[in-house]
C-alpha cells in the first residue's frame, strides 16, 4: 500500500501535499515525492517534481515543508516498492519527456514488461525500473490534448490495479484520477478540490 494525494484550489499546493502525506503514513512507504503545475521564469506553464528516498521528513527539509515549490496544483506520492527497490530514480511522480505529463501510482501494472519493450523500441527512455513509468510514456503517446481520449486510450492498454493521479502542463490548475481496484476518493471544498487515498488526507 502507498498513498495518493492531490490538491488544486485558491492556496499552494505543496504545503497542503505534505500535509496530506503524512496523515497517510501509517500505510506504510520507502520513499516520497510531489509534482507541482507552476510556471517557469518566463512564465510558460511547468511542471516541478521533487522526490526523495526514506522518510517524509526528507521531502519537508528538501522543500521547506513545500514552501520552496510553488502553484496551486499538485499531486503527492508516499511509495511501497513493488517494482524496483527504493530509490529516487524509482520513487512517484514519474513523468514523460520535458515533464508535460506527471503521474503518481498506487497498484501494480501487471503487462508493464511488454509495453516497456515496444515503448523503447518507439524511443521512449525509461529511467526507472518501475512498472508506473510505462502510464507516463503511454499517456505522452496517447495525448493530443484531450486528457480524457489519452486515460481512457491508457485504461485499455493497461492491466492489473491501479489509482493514479495526472498532471498535464498544458492543463494547469487541473488533476485527473482515475481507479481500478486501488482506493481513490475525491474531497471537494469552496478552497479547492482533493483527491487521496484515505479519508484523513
Ligand atoms: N508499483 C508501483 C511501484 O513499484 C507503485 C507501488 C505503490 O503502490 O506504492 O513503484
């Protein structure tokens, strides 16, 4: 088990993911990591991801307990490794090239192996050893700009359980979940909206 966590709303999100995450320690992880939707120098829409081995605490010092990342939407991984050991290289969010698209994952993608092999035959470049990594190269191929057509493209390739949790760069202020035999749930406030794993995040 692992925990999920998103926030997009009126405030930074980093705080909030840290927040979330730790009330969902006792589920157990190895490593830790958060994908912030912001902007760059110029102001275009980016991704940040910071990601770190061992305990949660790591992440806050990197961060400043998230006050060094900034936006207002994001999604928060506490990981339990199940394909590859723990690391940072292994550790959520995984992303697609030029971080357009982030992904956190809870479950097991059961057919990784072979999509990972056609994948990198296409020219995907992998850098973890995670079964999560093949949803972001998948999302990358699948997406024209409807997120929605590329989950759903991603949901019939895919087999085995799985809650995930997307950012898109070009869709900033916006997360997209979707579950399948891994808890998910959706919190919604006048101050923002959440998703996570568990009631107390
Ligand atoms: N199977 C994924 C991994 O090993 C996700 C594990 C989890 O649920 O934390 O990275």
């Amino acid at each position: 088990m692992c925990g999920i966590v998103g926030y997009t709303g009126v405030h930074q999100a980093a705080p909030i993911l840290l927040e979330g995450l730790e009330k969902l320690e006792y589920r157990g992880y190895d490593s830790a990591g958060i994908a912030v939707s912001g902007t760059d120098r110029e102001g275009n829409p980016c991704i940040e991801v910071v990601k770190a081995k061992g305990r949660l605490k790591v992440l806050c010092e990197m961060t400043d307990n998230g006050r060094s990342v900034h936006g207002c939407c994001g999604i928060g991984h506490t990981r339990w490794a199940t394909h590859g050991e723990p690391s940072v290289a292994n550790s959520h969010p995984h992303y697609a090239k030029n971080k357009r698209i982030a992904v956190v994952h809870n479950g097991i993608i059961e057919n990784y192996q072979e999509i990972k092999e056609k994948l990198i035959k296409e020219g995907y470049v992998f850098t973890s050893e995670t079964d999560t990594e093949v949803a972001a190269h998948l999302l990358d191929k699948y997406y024209t700009g409807d997120p929605v057509d590329a989950i759903c493209r991603l949901m019939v390739r895919i087999r085995g359980s799985y809650a995930l949790g997307i950012l898109f760069q070009d869709r900033p202020g916006e997360i997209y979940a979707v579950r399948k035999d891994s808890p998910l749930i959706v919190g919604r406030s006048a101050e923002g909206n959440y998703i996570a794993s568990d009631v107390p995040a």
